[in-house]
C-alpha cells in the first residue's frame, strides 16, 4: 500500500509516516517512481508506534523495544539489558500515575455532566 491508505487506515498524517521511517520505526520499499509502498503489517506497526507514543513512551525508547514486538501488546525480551528494564519500570510508573490522573477526572467530568443532565 502506498503512504496515503497506511495514513488513512492508521489516522497518521503522511509526514508523520515519513518522520516514524526516518527514525527507523517502520520501513517502506521504494517503486520505480520512487513512492514508497508499505506491507500490511506496517498498519498494526503504525497504531502499536501511536499507542506507545499515546501512553507517554519517547521514540528513542520505541525504537529500543520495537524489534521485541511481534503483534500489538506482545512484548518479548530475550536479552532485555538491566538499563532497559530500569527504563521500562520507570515508563510503568509514569504511565500509571497518568491513567490514575486521567481515571480522576473523566470521574469528576462524568459526574458534572449527570449533576447538570438532572439540573436540566
């Protein structure tokens, strides 16, 4: 597939495609025209890159555990390094703290919303 479908099935813009290959996160062939043609696993690669960068996790470290994923939420670690384990933990951590943050207040949105639905 060409850069515009792998955009438009995974909701990332074309440059940012570009940019997630030029920091070897995913990987195009090049046709004679010199468009760039992906495989289909690069949509599952896509979203797995997004959710990551969603949850907080910097590309550089990405790219670090990219070659451990085999489908989305799988990680395997055959040779996981102790500073790439201290890395992990510390991303646990802080995506945690985050969901936490973000569990309180849908919570408090979710009850302004029912207070003012019964107000209205």
């Amino acid at each position: 597939m060409q850069i515009g479908e792998l955009a438009e099935r995974t909701g990332t813009s074309r440059r940012l495609l570009r940019y997630y290959e030029e920091q070897g996160l995913i990987f195009s062939e090049r046709c004679a025209n010199g468009y760039r043609t992906y495989d289909e696993s690069s949509v599952d690669r896509v979203l797995q890159i997004r959710g990551l960068l969603d949850a907080g996790l910097p590309t550089r470290i990405i790219k670090q555990i990219l070659p451990c994923l085999s489908k989305p939420r799988t990680i395997h670690f055959a040779d996981a390094t102790p500073e790439m384990l201290a890395t992990l933990e510390h991303e646990l951590t802080s995506m945690t703290r985050r969901i936490q943050c973000l569990t309180r207040n849908r919570d408090a949105i979710a009850e302004y919303l029912a207070a003012v639905r019964v107000g209205a």
